[in-house]
C-alpha cells in the first residue's frame, strides 16, 4: 500500500504537534517540515524515536531546550531551522 513519506504542515497549534507525532502514519515519514507551532519536549522527543525520519525542518515553531537539545542529537545537520525561532538562538549543546 501507499505510505506516507513527505509531510509539510503551516499554522498549526501545540495540540495537534502533540496527536501529530503519536499517530501510526508518521512512522513512514521520511521528512517532515512544521511551521508556525509550538511544540512540547515529549513531542521533539517522540519525533526523535521515529525510525525512518531523517529530515526535520522548523520554521518559527518554538520549541524548549530540552526539546531542543534532543532533536539535535537525534537529526544533526538534517535539523534545520528557518526564521528567528525562540530559543534557538543559544548554542546549546551540539
């Protein structure tokens, strides 16, 4: 059957982040692009878990340090972020 394999949603809120990423689709996204959210740490965490996930991109979606900090350990230089987001301006760790 078909999967699911590029995703790309704009304006959209915490909560559905939060149902986003506990859904079974997502487990055949390949990349996937978030704009204009919020996003708790369980939710960066839980995107970092998916097994075939292997480009994320952020544009203005905010997201806390340790949330931060996990999605770049887990995504590297396929992490990128577009905009001035909140929070992503300190370093943190690599």
């Amino acid at each position: 059957g078909a999967r699911l394999r590029v995703l790309a949603l704009s304006h959209i809120e915490q909560e559905t982040v939060d149902a986003l990423v506990k859904s079974p689709a997502v487990t055949t996204l390949e990349e996937l692009e978030l704009g204009s959210s919020g996003m708790t740490t369980a939710a960066a965490e839980a995107l970092t878990s998916l097994p075939v996930l292997e480009t994320l991109a952020l544009v203005f979606t905010s997201v806390d340090a340790p949330g931060r900090a996990a999605l770049r350990r887990r995504f590297g230089p396929n992490l990128t972020i577009w905009g001035r987001t909140q929070g992503w301006d300190d370093p943190g760790p690599p």
